[in-house]
C-alpha cells in the first residue's frame, strides 16, 4: 500500500455522492458517545440480571482488553493491508485503510464512522454471543473499550505530539509505519505484539 506522495494536507474522496461521503466521516466523541452507554448497560445487565460477580466480571473484561490487542493487530496486518489484483477488493482496502495512509493526517477518518461501525459490532457480538454465551455481554464491552482506547490513541497520535514521554515509543512506531515501511508497526495501541512477532521497528 505504496504511494508516491503522502499528504498531509486534504482528504481523499470515497464516493461522489455527497451523502455517502458524508457517512465516511466522524468525531471521535460521536464513537465515545455511542458506545460508552453500550458498555455500560451491558456490564450492569451482566452483574444484576445474568448474576456474573464482580470478580468474574473484571477477569473477563481484562481479557478482553488484552484480545482487542491481539485483534488490532491482526486486522491491521492482514486485513487493512491486504495485498490483491482484483480491482473490488483493492477498492475496498483502499476505503477501509488505504485513504489514511494516502492521508495520514486526516482526522474526520481516524474512527470508523458510525454506520459501518455499527453494522460491525453487531456481526463482531453475535459471534462472541455464539462462542462465549452469556459472557459475551462481558467480552464485548471490554472489546468495545480496547476499540475505544486504540482509536483514542490513535487520533492522537496523528493530531499530537506525545503528551508524556512513555507514550514516545508508540508515536514512533506508528509514524515509522506511515513515513517508513508499512510492513511493520501494526500495533497502535501497545507495540506488544510488533515485538511478539517480529514487526517492531528496532532502535
């Protein structure tokens, strides 16, 4: 996912009608806003009416935390830079996460926007519901916070220098990815599994 000019100025344009591009855009507040309840009314459905205790609840939403992580990168290395000829899934890799590197500084498109977004966590639960059980409604919004978190981090990184200088290693990482070589630094949010698997930009 080469390209001969990175800008860091302007977006790109994703579909010619200006409804459809209007979808393409959010705030990262708009996401907060829209899934913080989720997780909230998840987490107090699964202690009040599911009866899951306190101790089980913490254990399985830190898991799932550490699973988004894993997630992250895995989605980032494989999906988002997925390499093909057929011209449909190129366009499709380009709209999921080309545009960003063709544009790294575009901060409307740093989030999923709300639709896709949506449609994705639904498909993403029912598949915890049908693995996990009931547990799901734990799984998920530890899930859904390590999302929030990773997008977080990741709007700021574009958007900011680092604010603390044990956040430096992660902004270095992700800027090598952009400025450097996109076959390495997937992680955004930790740079645990670059170093797991071999993808860490050495010092």
């Amino acid at each position: 996912m080469q390209f001969e000019k990175i800008r860091n100025k302007g977006q790109a344009r994703l579909f010619e009608n200006r409804y459809l591009e209007m979808l393409t855009k959010t705030h990262p507040l708009v996401i907060w806003g829209m899934y913080l309840p989720v997780i909230g009314c998840m987490l107090y459905h699964s202690h009040t009416a599911l009866q899951f205790s306190y101790g089980a609840i913490t254990l399985i939403f830190t898991g799932a935390l550490l699973f988004w992580s894993f997630f992250e990168y895995i989605m980032h290395r494989f999906v988002f830079h997925m390499v093909s000829e057929n011209p449909r899934l190129r366009r499709l890799t380009y709209m999921l996460h080309g545009n960003h590197h063709e544009y790294p500084r575009d901060r409307q498109r740093l989030f999923m926007p709300p639709v896709p977004s949506l449609l994705i966590a639904s498909l993403l639960f029912g598949a915890m519901y049908l693995l996990l059980g009931e547990a799901a409604f734990i799984f998920f919004p530890g899930f859904l916070l390590g999302y929030l978190i990773y997008g977080s981090l990741h709007y700021a990184i574009h958007a900011w220098n680092p604010p603390f200088k044990f956040m430096k290693p992660l902004w270095r990482n992700h800027h090598l990815h952009h400025y450097k070589s996109d076959e390495k630094g997937f992680g955004v949010s930790t740079s645990l599994w670059d170093r797991v698997f071999g993808t860490f930009f050495k010092l």
